[in-house]
C-alpha cells in the first residue's frame, strides 16, 4: 500500500492564532480560519497508522482527520510541544480500543520517557533508536539522522519510492 502523509498541525511550540498574541499574523487568523495553525505533529498513513510527534493538539487533530488508532509513535524530541501529550492516547489503550503502540524515541529519552508515563507502561512498548539505526514500519525502512536541535534530537527518513 502506498503511504499517505497528513499534516496534523505546523505552527511552531504554541498555535496560531495564540490567545495572547495580538501580532499581524495572530489577528490574521483569527479573522481566516482557514489560516488558523496547530502545532506540529503528522500521520503517515498506510496498513498501519504512525504519528510523527503528540503535540498538544493530538486530540483535536486526530478527531479532525478520522484517526481512530495509532500503531507506531515517532518523537523527535523532548519538548513538550513533541512528546507532553502522549497522556491523550492512554484512555483508548487501557479501554481496549487498540493494542499497545510502539515509541521509537531516542535511546537517551528512554529513562525520562519510563518516569513520565510510568503510569501509562501498558499502553506503549518502548523502541529505542540511535543516529544511523534503520528499522522497518509497515514494510517501509526508516533510517534515523542526527538534527541540531537538542542533543538527543533526532529525525526519521521513509525510504519508499521517493524519500520522506
């Protein structure tokens, strides 16, 4: 199956317009709401459902666009616009909706990650993954390369028949 990429949001750490803001671009949309932003997260679609990052928009985006289960979860990084609102996704896993999923999350991240959701460990299994690792999703290879970002940030390659 060909894989299909939804962007769930592309604003930056806080949406557009933000509650405080009175910038050009903040009023703009609020008067467009076709210019209106949630913060950064996308979905890959294929067999199989992967988020790229769980902003705190997770929910609205996953109503928005039909999701109704989610099998792999990519995190980039460790600020709370990635990772804060992976609480969202527990109710539907412990009630049954959809099995355990998948955390690939920089190996570095795995004890922050384990203290955090301690109270979420049956929801997810947690994949640690390195600069150069290269592991398969939904018959899909995904190599993981180093960004400037953070120390432990990293970026996830989906070498299908064009690179993503």
């Amino acid at each position: 199956m060909d894989k299909k990429i939804i962007f769930l949001g592309s604003s930056g750490a806080f949406q557009i317009p933000s509650f405080h803001c009175t910038c050009a671009n903040c009023e703009l949309a609020r008067k467009n709401p076709k210019l209106r932003r949630t913060r950064a997260s996308i979905a890959v679609i294929g067999d199989e459902i992967t988020i790229v990052d769980i902003s705190p928009d997770i929910a609205l985006q996953l109503e928005r666009e039909k999701i109704r289960k989610i099998d792999n979860i990519l995190i980039t990084h460790w600020h709370f616009d990635h990772i804060y609102s992976l609480c969202e996704l527990h109710e539907t896993s412990i009630q049954g909706k959809f099995a355990p999923f998948k955390i690939y999350i920089h190996e570095g991240l795995v004890g922050l990650l384990k203290r955090t959701y301690y109270w979420m460990e049956k929801s997810f299994e947690i994949i640690p993954v390195k600069p150069h690792n290269i592991f398969t999703i939904d018959n899909t290879a995904v190599e993981i390369v180093k960004t400037n970002h953070t120390d432990t940030s990293i970026g996830f390659v989906f070498n299908t028949k064009e690179s993503f």
